[in-house]
C-alpha cells in the first residue's frame, strides 16, 4: 500500500498534433470517453506543431466537456519539441503524451495509472509488432539500440516509444533538461525513476499517412546518437590508432624488404589504394567530428527551441495571444528542479 492506492491525480494528456484535423477529433473523443472512467480531474493539452490544415481551428471549436486545450506553434518544429511543449504546459500530476493519429489505444490508460498507483513513476507503452515493419525498419532499429548501448551510459528500452505515463516528479526532471537537440527515448532514459513496460500493440492510423520517413527515421537515429553518445568519436580514435599501427608495422617492413630482399620497391598502385584509402578514412571522421561541432553550435547559439503562437484554453476563455511576442524556451529555472 502506497498513498497512491487511493489517490485521485489530475491526469494531463498531451497530444503532438501535426495536420491531423482529420482525426484530431476523434481521438480526442476517444481519449475523453476513458479519462471519465478513470478519474475526475483530466484535460487533454494538443500541441499543433504547425499544421498546415485547421487543425487548430478543429480543437479550439471542440465541445467544451472535452476539456481540451491548444498550444499552437508559429510554424513546424517536429514531434520532440511539440512533446516539451506539452511537457512544459501540461498541469497535471500526471502527463500521458499519446500520438494524435489514434494508434496509441486509449484502452491502455487504465492499465497504466493502475501501474503508477503500484509505484512506478513512468510507464511507457512497448509496441509488440516490430516484425510487420519493413526489413529497413527493422534492420535500422536494430543498429540503433546497438549503437546506443555501446556508447551510451544509459539504457533505451527496446520498441518504447513517446506513449507513456510521466508523474510529475518525471516531468520537472525532463524539463529541467536545458538542451535544444531533445532526442526524447534518450532524455526520457536519462532521467532514470523506477519504470515500468506494458505490450501494446499500435493501432492503424485513422487517416493520412505517418510523417516519418525513412530519412526522417534515420536523422532522429544520429540525433540520438550523437546527443546520448561519444560511440562514433572513440570509434574513428580507435580506428586512427588501429591504421597508424598497421602502416607503421608496414613501413618496417618496406624498409627491411628493401635492405635484405628486392632491389626495387614497385608500388605506384599500392601508394594510390591506400592514400584513397587513408583520404576517405580522414573525410569520414572528420565528418563525425563536424556532427558533434554542430550539436554544440545549436546549443551554444541558445535559441528557444521553440516558438509558441496561441495558448487556448477550452471555450469557456477566449484565445489569448500573449505568448506571441514571448518565445517559450525550455526554462528549467521556472520550474522546481528535479522536484
Ligand atoms: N507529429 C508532430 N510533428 C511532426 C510530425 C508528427 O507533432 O513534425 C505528430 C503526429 O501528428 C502524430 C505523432 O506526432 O500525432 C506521430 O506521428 P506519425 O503518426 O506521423 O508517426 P508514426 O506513427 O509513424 O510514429
Ligand atoms: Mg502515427
């Protein structure tokens, strides 16, 4: 028994919407019809990350019963920075970020929050149907959790994605956070707190397709890697080290060949092979290099890592524009840390 067990917690969803005005109603429905079985204080935070259909237009005119509120940004800033947003707005003891699309099934709130009674502090949802995905997919997610556990010091649960139950000391933690590459699994493993996986299997989407492309997939893999790991920068290291020993061994062995054995040293291809070699050895690391420079030119130029539009709030209030003119960055101080 913890104070948990009977404990009646705000539970706050967050919704990355971006052009989901086709959907962005049902879901929200849906969402709404198992909050009320679950718990007397709820609303639902939507984050259009700016949507070039009326999605916007959709959620600020949803019934006022629905509990919904809209965070809208000034253009499109991708999924991990509508999530912080929703992070830094949402009011409840509990956060629960769920795609906008309907594939994370409301079914699994119920399951989650009696999770966090038990004690756990997140929740996350783990997709079960990896093996219908292409062998791109699958082959590329593999890569990338190998990656991420050689060089990280922290631990990605396999297949968890942004559907996941955060309390609020999680929250405060995230947000404290100050960095502008927000590679959420990373930061949301980072944190650490005792957490929890329960199977889920992903529904269809309800309209439109998925936003993430193969590239996209691939960018989000290397943010990830290089914000949660040195891995590449020990690798090209161990590399360089590994190469200069083998030429050295080689350059002995020139040198005696040359005293003992032959007269003349032929190699006029072998000299072009390994300076070709060596070239693009030197190119593709100092490419990583260039990689990790950029990562910290993002942060030190200290921009807010997004720019919030409109807050509304449901209809009962008018839309207030005030945030326009005052960008939201991720400000840690304005929440108590690591609370
Ligand atoms: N999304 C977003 N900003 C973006 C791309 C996507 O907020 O730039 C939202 C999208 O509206 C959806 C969720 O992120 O609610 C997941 O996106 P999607 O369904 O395209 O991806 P997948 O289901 O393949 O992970
Ligand atoms: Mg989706």
């Amino acid at each position: 028994m913890n104070n948990r067990t009977n404990a009646n917690p705000h539970i706050t969803i967050i919704v990355p919407a971006f052009n989901e005005a086709a959907a962005i109603a049902h879901t929200v429905n849906h969402i709404a019809q198992h909050l009320k079985a679950l718990s007397r204080d709820w609303d639902i935070l939507v984050i259009d990350d700016g949507s070039r259909d009326n999605t916007s237009d959709v959620v600020r005119n949803l019934d006022k019963d629905l509990n919904t509120s809209l965070v809208r940004f000034s253009r499109n800033f991708g999924k991990e920075y509508a999530i912080t947003a929703g992070l830094e707005h949402a009011e409840g003891d509990l956060v629960i970020c769920m795609d906008a699309d309907g594939q994370h099934s409301a079914e699994l709130l119920g399951e989650m929050l009696a999770k966090w009674r038990e004690g756990y502090d997140m929740v996350y949802a783990v997709r079960q149907d990896r093996n219908v995905e292409s062998a791109f997919k699958r082959f590329g997610s593999r890569l990338f959790y190998r990656a991420m556990s050689l060089g990280g010091q922290i631990n990605i649960p396999r297949d968890a994605g942004d559907f996941r139950l955060m309390d609020r000391q999680v929250v405060n933690a995230l947000l404290s956070l100050p960095e502008r590459n927000r590679f959420m699994k990373g930061i949301y493993a980072w944190v650490g707190y005792k957490s929890i996986g329960i199977p889920y299997f992903p529904l269809d989407r309800t309209h439109g397709e998925s936003t993430f492309s193969k590239l996209k997939l691939a960018q989000l893999a290397w943010t990830g890697v290089t914000s949660f790991s040195v891995m590449p920068l020990r690798l090209a290291s161990g590399v360089g080290a590994g190469l200069a020993f083998l030429s050295f061994i080689y350059g002995v062995w020139v040198v005696i060949d040359k005293m003992f054995f032959s007269e003349s040293i032929p190699g006029w291809p072998t000299v072009v092979a390994s300076m070709m070699f060596f070239a693009g050895v030197q190119l593709l690391f100092i490419g990583i290099l260039g990689e990790y420079l950029a990562r910290v030119y993002d942060e030190v130029k200290g921009r807010p890592s997004y720019i919030v539009a409109e807050v509304s709030k449901p209809a009962s209030k008018s839309p207030s524009q005030s945030k326009s003119t005052k960008p939201k960055a991720v400000k840690p101080a304005e929440k108590d840390l690591l609370g």
